[in-house]
C-alpha cells in the first residue's frame, strides 16, 4: 500500500518538478505521477513511492 493519495503533489526527493499522483496501487510500490513541462507538454511516470516525498 503507497503512502500517497490521487491528488497528492509530491516531487523526487533528488528534486524536480512538482507532479500530481494520478493512480495507485500499481506493482512494486509505484504511484503514476503526472506533470507539466516548461513547454506546457503533459508527461506522465511510473515511480516509486519511496523515491517521492509530499510538496504540500
């Protein structure tokens, strides 16, 4: 079970852009996050609950 929520925002813990938890209860712990580029392009990431930290 993932730490986070649909709707959380949450970023890498090595930095990056801030994403929205769009699912989970994915295999492996990961969470789908989805996020927007400098260039207003949708992008979409499988990862790890335990590489994201909240960025409330």
């Amino acid at each position: 079970m993932t730490k986070f929520q649909v709707g959380d925002v949450v970023v890498l813990k090595s930095g990056g852009p801030r994403m929205t938890v769009t699912q989970t209860g994915l295999t492996h712990s990961r969470v789908e996050c989805t996020w927007f580029t400098p260039n207003a392009e949708i992008q979409t990431a499988y990862i790890s609950d335990s590489a994201l930290v909240d960025n409330k």
